[in-house]
C-alpha cells in the first residue's frame, strides 16, 4: 500500500485515522488513547495500516466458520506417519511440514529447546491436524501454536524463569523496572522478606546503583528435579563489576526455591552468597 507523505497527505491520513477509530469505537467497542498517534511516536501510515487490519479482522471474524487443521492443509497424505521416518530423514521431513503449515499460514514452535523435531513432527500430524481454527484469510495473519502450552517441560519453565528471567536480569547493570515470577506473598532475598514488587525491585536497583559496570562472566545451573509443585534451583555466578576505573570480581554460589501456583511457577526465595542487597 503506497502513502502520500507530503504534509497534505499526512493531514489526510490523520482524519482518516479518527474516522477508522471511530468507526471501531461505534461497532466494535474499541477503545483508544485520547493521545494522537504522532504524540505516541507511531507514524501515521503504519496506524492507518493496523486500523485496516484490524477492521477486516472484524469483518471476516464475524463470519468466518472452523476448519479443521489438515482440511487448510488439503491432502496430508503426503505427510508419512512419524514411525515411518528414520532419524536420518527426521529433519528434513519436519523442515517440509512446517513449510507446507507455513504456506497455508499456520505457525508451530516449541519454546523449550529439549523437545526435538521428532517429537514436533508427530504432535503435528498426529493431534495438530485434527484441531480447529478460524477460517479466517488476511495476508500477515498466522495462526501460531506452541507446542509447549499443551506440553509443558518443566525442567525449561523452572530454569528460564530463575536463570533467565531472574538472575540475569539481575546481574545486569540495567535498572530493573519489573521481576516476571513474583507471586502472592512476595520474595525472600537472601533472608529478608520483601511483600511487594516494588520493595524487591528497589533493593535489587540499590546493588546495581552501586557499579559503573556490571557484566556476568560465568552462571551456572546444577540439574535439578521439579516437583509438581515446587522446585529448588542451585548454582553458581562469577560478575565482572568496575567502580570508578578499578576492576574486581563478585563471585558465590546461588539458589533459588519456586512454587507452582494456578499453573504458573512462581518465585518464592532467592539467595545469592557474596552480595548484600540493603
């Protein structure tokens, strides 16, 4: 889609924005920023493009019906059954079938990086394809699913949530403004009882406030075991810190205890040896 960007066209583009606006606002209770689009910092030729979007969403949404995954697909036939497939045409089998789901815009990742192309090969063709979608056919718009979601891997939700989401962030010298896992009833940080987020984040903040640089030189996880509801986490950690031009070291050993609440793991204790967070 071309777009007149002279001072004109952007002026009629911005009317056409708030009618579009308007337009959703009356049908289909939208609900926007009293902010123009300019003030937010988004060009005008892009929010005309999603008003567009969305609005055919809208109008496709109301009408469409369900198919099945394998009738978008047509013949899967071609698709041969995974114990057919030996382990030296397993990749190459699962590289055609995720480009025929591609082309047919239809999308299938897995976040945890044990489940292997094998494993999302069979879950494709033998439970994706019977499952229902929208019928719904607008260019940029695929269907996505996440292997995980049916098939969580907890050993890779309890390592990304302490290890990735937790720890390096902050390790990192920059400031936190959110901890992902903080759950009802608050965190105990190296023994002290922080109830709010707000509390945690300030002392974490305090650390980091404390460097001109921060960088992780080394972060180890030792294997670990979840329970169905909890999980204990352990390791070690090795910092690269500088104070006014002088160069030293942050090292120790670290553990973290999570607990699973309304199916989503939360963290409940971290202790880090050979910091203080005052």
């Amino acid at each position: 889609m071309g777009f007149d960007l002279t001072p004109e066209g952007r002026a009629r583009l911005e009317e056409e924005n708030q009618f579009l606006k308007m337009k959703l606002m009356l049908e289909e209770g939208a609900n926007f920023s009293s902010h123009g689009a300019n003030e937010e910092g988004l060009p005008v030729e892009l929010e005309n493009q999603f008003l567009h979007y969305i609005i055919e969403f809208e109008k496709q949404a109301r009408k469409c019906k369900m198919v099945k995954v394998k009738d978008r697909l047509g013949d899967v036939s071609r698709f041969r059954p995974v114990h057919s497939i030996s382990d030296g045409e397993i990749e190459e089998a699962w590289v055609a079938l995720r480009q025929a789901l591609a082309e047919h815009r239809i999308g299938i990742e897995a976040c945890s990086p044990r489940i292997k192309s094998r494993e999302l090969y069979r879950f494709a063709t033998e439970e994706l394809f019977e499952m229902d979608i929208d019928d719904i056919a607008i260019e940029g718009l695929t269907t996505c699913f996440s292997y995980d979601e049916f098939y969580p891997d907890p050993l890779y939700e309890c390592e990304n949530l302490a290890v990735s989401l937790g720890l390096q962030r902050i390790f990192s010298k920059r400031s936190l403004q959110l901890m992902y896992g903080f759950g009802e009833g608050g965190i105990e940080l190296n023994g002290t009882a922080l109830s709010t987020e707000g509390e945690f984040i300030e002392r974490v903040n305090r650390f980091k406030d404390l460097f001109d640089e921060l960088r992780i030189e080394e972060l180890t996880c030792h294997p670990f075991q979840p329970t169905e509801t909890s999980a204990t986490l352990s390791g070690t950690y090795h910092l690269k810190a500088m104070v006014s031009k002088e160069n030293f070291s942050i090292a120790g050993a670290w553990e973290i205890g999570l607990k699973k609440e309304c199916d989503w793991w939360t963290i409940k204790r971290i202790l880090i040896k050979g910091i203080d967070f005052i």
